[in-house]
C-alpha cells in the first residue's frame, strides 16, 4: 500500500494535532510518513517493545491495552480516524507502556519516525500543547472506564460501551440504527466483563428491540434507548 505525498499532507491536515502546520512540515512528514495496513486481530506493536515510531490512525478501530502476567487485559482507550498512538514511548524514551490491535476489521496506520516528530515538537511549541491536550482526554477517558468498571453494574457497563461506540460512529440523533462491526468477546474486554455476561445482557437488549446482535457485529436499532440501561 502507498500514497501520494499529496495524499499524506492531505491526512495530516486533517488531523487537529497537525491541523497548523505550514506547507514544509506538512510536505516533510510526508516524504518520511509510511502507511500501513493492518488486518483483524493484528497487534500494531507490544507492551515493553522498543519505540521507533508513532502512528496516525487512517481508519478503521484500534484498541490500546494493558495485560497481566496471567493473561488478563483492560482496554485502556478506543482509537479512531484522526488519533495518535505509540506518542509515548517516543517522547520519554522508554518501551512501549502498553499494546494497540486492531479492533473489530481492518485499520489503516500512518507511521511517523520518532527523530522527525521530535525535531517538529521542538521548533512548534504549540503542537507540544496540542498532543498534552489529547493525551489528557486520553486519560479522562481511561479514567472514566476505570470507573465504569469498577462502580457500575455489568448491564449498565456494557450500554455504556455501545453508547461510546455509537458515538465514535458519528451518529448525530437522526440516524434510526447503527452497526457496530464488533465481537462479543471485544465488547467485553471493553466492558471488563466475560463474553458471557455480554452475550446474555445483549440477548436482553434484543428482546426489547433496542439491539440486533449478529456474527462480529452489533446493530443498534434504538440508540438513545441505550441511555436507560446506564446508572
């Protein structure tokens, strides 16, 4: 897969972090920028890898997760088109603090070495201010699950995560469904529940005709209905 150096400017533009960047910025990332295709399932990179790169998420959904010795996950964050990930290994020097797949179908990656964002956040202080702002919604975020998890009851965890996922999927309030192209067993590593407690929950939901539940995808037919099921 390649693009056009027109083509990764154009990405690039797009993105807030990089949405001020002059025309010379803009044309070097793009000749040192290298896409990458990801199929379903694919790890990106490891907790504890070294660091020679970051990435911007060109599409598809990627997961950021942490895992115990014994094998268990928490999902830290959800990415989509536009966010950044792997910034901080690279800004502090360390190994990678946790691990990104992709999630529920392919994704597409633009990988930026780290020398070149480094060189850019030194002479751009503003860009520096940008990628603390997105780091910390990044982290209200994961603080936010945290608390899910911990407070909430599983029903109320799992409407909270559909609820998420329809969101990021752009629904404005108009649209009458929305499909989620995900897995039970990825649903409830993003609830931090079993598949099982997920399979009944969304069984429940499809009962009442607020979900339609498939092969590796959720549609939800009643989005705003989600709402009552989070306490």
């Amino acid at each position: 897969m390649s693009l056009d150096e027109d083509s990764v400017a154009g990405l690039l533009r797009s993105v807030p972090l990089f949405a001020e960047l002059g025309d010379d910025d803009l044309e070097r990332f793009s000749r040192v920028a290298v896409p990458r295709s990801y199929p379903e399932g694919t790890r990106v990179f490891h907790e504890g890898d070294n660091s020679d790169a970051c990435y911007i998420v060109r599409s598809g959904t990627f997961r950021v997760t942490r895992e115990h010795p014994d094998g268990r996950a928490i999902t830290l964050a959800t990415l989509t088109s536009g966010d950044i990930v792997g910034e901080l290994a690279m800004l502090d020097g360390e190994v990678r603090s946790a691990s990104v797949e992709t999630l529920g179908g392919e994704g597409e990656l633009l990988a930026l070495p780290a020398s070149d964002v480094r060189s850019l956040l030194e002479r751009h202080p503003e860009i520096t201010v940008k990628m603390v702002a997105a780091l910390t919604r990044r982290l209200r975020a994961a603080n936010e699950r945290i608390s899910r998890q911990s407070f909430q009851t599983v029903p109320s965890r799992v409407a909270g995560v559909l609820s998420q996922l329809v969101d990021d999927e752009g629904h404005d309030g108009n649209q009458s469904e929305v499909t989620i192209r995900m897995n039970q067993a990825d649903l409830a590593q993003l609830a931090g529940t079993s598949r099982e407690s997920v399979s009944r929950f969304l069984a429940d939901l499809e009962r009442s005709g607020v979900v339609r539940a498939g092969r590796g995808q959720v549609t939800i037919l009643e989005p705003a209905k989600l709402g009552n099921y989070i306490f």
